[in-house]
C-alpha cells in the first residue's frame, strides 16, 4: 500500500509541475530555463506532499495536537488499536493500581467485539478517542469514505458507551487533505502524538521501557497500542509489562499524568 501512495503522490506532483510550469511560462516576462523550473517545482510540492502525508504532525494538511505545554510538568499516555483483549484488561488494571488515567483511540471492529472493555474503560475514567472502523490507510481514501469510518465508529461508541467521541487519530496518523476538515466537521479534533515506542516490533519489554523513558519530558503525548489495527489475538504482553516500570519512574520523576483532552485545554490556558 505505501508503494501506491509513493506512486499516487509522485503522480500528483508531476501534474502540478506541469501545471505550474505552463502557467508561469505564459505569464513570465522574461526567459527561464523551463525543465529546471519545472524539476525545481517538482521536488517541493514531491517533499512537501510527502511531509503532509506520513509527517503524523506535519502542518501542511492541517495541525493537529500532538504535544502539550513545554511548561506543563505533565504528560499523557494515548493506546491506539484497541480494544484487544486480554491486554486491554490488564492496562486498565495497572493504570487503576497506578491512579492514571489515559487516553484510548479505539478501532470501531474491535470495539465491536469487546463492547464490554470499551464500557470499562469509561468506566474506569478514561478517555475514548475515535482511530476509524477498520483502521484503514487513509490517504488514498476518498472523502465520503473517510466519513463513513469516522462517523460509524463514533456511533458505535455512542451506542456501546453513551459517550461521544471528541479526539480523532488517523491510522499510522497518516492523512489526506480532507481528513481535517472531516474531523471537524464531525465535531472531532485531529491529534497525533509526541514519542512513539513501536511497541507492536515485539521489541521486549526493556527496549519498550528504554524508549518511552528517552521521551519523558514535559507535554509528552505517548503513542503505546494495545492491539495492531485489526488483527485478532495479538500479543500486546511486552507492553504491559513495560507500562509499570514507565510509570513509575514517571512518578519518581513528579510528572502529572493527563488524559489527551486535559493536556490541550492546560496548553490553551498557558
């Protein structure tokens, strides 16, 4: 898939080469070297297009929320790809015993299966994020199929919770030109994440915990996946195990722990 998106983008580019090069070529008053100008075009919309879309906290298709105040001393612990049990469970236990709360961006199929892990995580006090029905790439996607991901899975969380959705994070947080708006139009926030620990490699649980301490700083919004897009019985245990030794030292450290939606309302007040 990320070869077609590779081929689609470069596509793009060389239109909008094109595109501009004749269009400067008949405007222009004075003379140029035109496969220069036009190759010189090409790279920056090539680089800029790119960016945008696997940059998770580019600007070019919109901002989106990825790190809090650097005064704050607080970060936030996001879990994406859930829910996906029994590791689901066991995070919430863990985060219970620690007094945390969290963030959890839930895939709507998955939540689907586990109706009762997603009600528990509300109960418990966390906060539920919307990460699309079937965590599809969605660069490729249309606008009316991205809305339908959007809207299916927040309904579906409406209905299995009686909580509607505020947080939007896109699969990979890869995204399109539309995705922003889409998620704006559906009363969503678009957010990505500071410091990823690509736990779903199956690292070990010391590299995973090495990872997320290197990124413990102020404002810090972590990406941790309680499941893997789609796939059934995935072994999300080396996280589990990794989440007591990141929290604890978290501790030791004074930092305060928010759910995604407390760090953008504190980064807006300072």
């Amino acid at each position: 898939m990320i070869f077609r998106i590779a081929f689609i983008v470069t596509l793009i580019s060389l239109i909008i080469a094109g595109t501009l090069t004749a269009l400067i070529s008949k405007l222009a008053n004075f003379h140029f070297n035109q496969i220069l100008l036009s190759i010189s075009i090409f790279l920056v919309v090539e680089i800029l297009l790119f960016y945008g879309t696997f940059q998770p906290r580019a600007p070019i298709f919109g901002r989106a929320f990825w790190r809090g105040a650097k005064n704050e001393h607080a970060i936030s612990l996001t879990f994406d790809d859930g829910p996906n049990e029994p590791y689901t469970s066991q995070i919430l236990d863990i985060l219970q015993k620690f007094k945390v709360k969290a963030t959890f961006f839930v895939v709507g199929e998955n939540a689907e299966v586990s109706p009762d892990t997603l009600r528990k995580e509300i109960e418990e006090g966390h906060e539920i994020g919307n990460h699309t029905y079937d965590h599809s790439l969605l660069p490729l996607k249309s606008p009316r199929y991205i809305r339908q991901q959007v809207k299916k899975t927040s309904h579906l969380i409406e209905n299995a919770a009686h909580v509607q959705p505020r947080l939007l994070r896109t699969p990979h947080g890869w995204r399109n030109p539309w995705a922003k708006f889409i998620a704006k139009k559906e009363g969503l926030t678009l957010v990505s994440w500071t410091h990823g620990v690509w736990d779903t490699d199956h690292p070990g649980t010391e590299l995973i915990a090495h990872r997320a301490l290197k990124g413990l700083k102020n404002g810090c919004v972590f990406l941790f996946h309680d499941g893997r897009g789609i796939e059934r019985d995935v072994d999300s245990s080396q996280l589990v195990e990794a989440l007591p030794i990141i929290i604890s030292e978290a501790k030791k450290r004074g930092f305060k722990f928010l759910t995604l939606s407390e760090m953008m309302k504190e980064a807006k007040i300072r």
